[in-house]
C-alpha cells in the first residue's frame, strides 16, 4: 500500500523536521519520537489524496462501465478478445474509449506494463 503513496514528497517538505526526529530518536535511545514523525507524514499525505480525489472526482464513462462489465479480476484479456465481448469492430473506437481511459483511471492494468503495443498484451480488472 505504501509503495503507492507519495511519503517522499511529504518528507522532502518537512526535512528539517525529518533529521530532528532521527537525531531525537538516536539521543533518547527509542525510536519513537521517529515513528511518531513517519506515522504524521503517512497521515498527512492520506488525507492530501482524499482531499484531492474529493477535488477531482473520476468520471466513469459508460464506455468504462461496459468494459468493467465483461472483464472478471482473475481473467486477462487482449483487445481482440475485448473486440468481440463487446460486439465493437474497430480497434481505434476500442482502444480510444475502452482500455486506454480504463488505464489511466487506473480501473485496469497491463499484463506486459512495458510492452503496450505488444500483440501479445493482455488487459487485467483492477
């Protein structure tokens, strides 16, 4: 979970406070006033991404609704696949209004992350 949060950029803005909390911790022999100080960053940076997620609501197309429909979280897809479940013909109306919206909402992920255009991509249900 906290590989996704952005904890650095918090720190990078209360680094002075950052060495302080280190150095106390070293002086009094405990770790706790350090683990105080990283469970106040990791607070402050949720709340930061709920408010901003409250901001910036995502918009979940139709479009999207009817991707999520026919995807399963276990099942991996490729586009040809996502084609006929959908009952779509062009691959260019596909990958405009389905996976590429679905990504960058983060509702779906790439089997080969790296590899986008691979014939051999697969899609995954977040």
């Amino acid at each position: 979970m906290f590989f996704h949060l952005p904890i650095e950029n918090q720190i990078k803005h209360h680094q002075q406070e950052y060495y302080d909390a280190i150095s106390k911790s070293h002086q009094e022999g405990s770790s706790t006033t350090f683990i105080e100080f990283m469970l106040d960053m990791i607070f402050a940076t949720l709340k930061k991404l709920i408010e901003d997620i409250k901001r910036h609501p995502m918009e979940v197309t139709e479009h999207l609704k009817q991707l999520l429909a026919v995807l399963t979280t276990d099942y991996r897809v490729t586009a040809s696949e996502i084609l006929t479940l959908m009952g779509l013909k062009s691959r260019e109306n596909l990958r405009n209004n389905y996976p590429h919206p679905a990504l960058k909402a983060g509702l779906i992920k790439l089997e080969l992350p790296g590899h986008s255009t691979s014939r051999n991509q697969r899609y995954i249900k977040n």
